[in-house]
C-alpha cells in the first residue's frame, strides 16, 4: 500500500500514511477544508424554509 500524500511505503504506525508528517498534512487538508464530504443538508435546509413560509403566508 501506498501513502496517498506522498506515494511512499507506508508504516505500519502510521498507516495508510508512510510518515506524521503525512498523516499531519492530511489532517490539516481536513481542518483547512481542502477535503470535505458532499452533502444536500443545505438544500434540504433550504428547502424547509421555503415550506415554512408557504405555511406562514395562509390564512388561518
């Protein structure tokens, strides 16, 4: 298996990375937002307020 932020070897203490450095640069890519997981939360979000106003303008 190969690091996937450098391409190295890597070691078992450190797997799937090869060295803390790595595993360091790929925690920061996280923090930093570079890597993120898609998601629709905010359209469903969105969605529910567009509801909730449709609600809101009936009469009672």
């Amino acid at each position: 298996m190969s690091c996937p932020i450098c391409g190295d070897h890597t070691m078992k203490k450190f797997r799937p990375f090869c060295s803390k450095r790595c595993a360091d640069i790929d925690l920061a890519k996280w923090l930093n937002g570079s890597y993120a997981v898609p998601s629709q939360r905010e359209e469903e979000m969105e969605a529910e307020v567009s509801e909730g106003e449709t609600e809101q303008r009936r009469p009672h």
